[in-house]
C-alpha cells in the first residue's frame, strides 16, 4: 500500500481513485490508515467479503490473502485483474498508471 500512497497524485491526475480492502478487523485498519496517513479509502475486510466477490486466492502457506490489484470503470465493469502469486507479486504503479491509460 506505501507503493500506492507513493503516487498517489498520479492516479488522481488520470481521474482514478484507489480503493484498498485490506484483511484486518476495523479498529486494526484504522489505526494502520491512520499512523500510515494513507491518502486514499481503505475497506476492513475480516470476512472476507469483499475478497470472495473478487475470487482473491488465499494461500495459508504463504500466510493468508494472496495480492490482487482490480481495476473497476465507472460503470463497475471489471477492466483489468492481477492476482499476485506471492506477497511480492504486485505490479508496479508505472504498469498500473499504463494500463489506465490503455483504458482511457
């Protein structure tokens, strides 16, 4: 999520607003967003919710939601999904920023 509030500004200036859904109960996210002064929406997710509509893949070996970026029109039509196959496999806000553009 650092990576996200890094750039931020880029993904306002393509009229694109970053949502996080994050698996931790309500006061635990609140106080991350907060002492992390996120700019951006985040979303408790403990039930996983969120996480299940979105298929996002779960890995006890690897402990516990896999990453998934989910790039949604205004029309709530799925454009583009990646879900991670490690902690690490998140696309770059660059690759993110080019496929909005694509989009566009």
């Amino acid at each position: 999520m650092a990576q996200l509030r890094q750039d931020h500004s880029k993904f306002v200036e393509k009229d694109t607003v970053v949502v996080a859904v994050g698996p931790e109960d309500t006061d635990t996210f609140a106080k991350y967003w907060a002492e992390n002064d996120m700019p951006f929406p985040g979303i408790p997710d403990p039930d996983h919710t969120i996480a299940d509509l979105y298929e996002q893949k779960v890995s006890i070996i690897k402990l516990g939601r896999m990453p998934a970026q989910v790039i949604i029109d205004k029309q709530g039509i799925v454009r583009y999904i990646h879900y991670g196959n490690s902690m690490k496999d998140i696309p770059h806000n660059k690759e993110v920023l080019k496929i909005l553009d694509e989009l566009s």
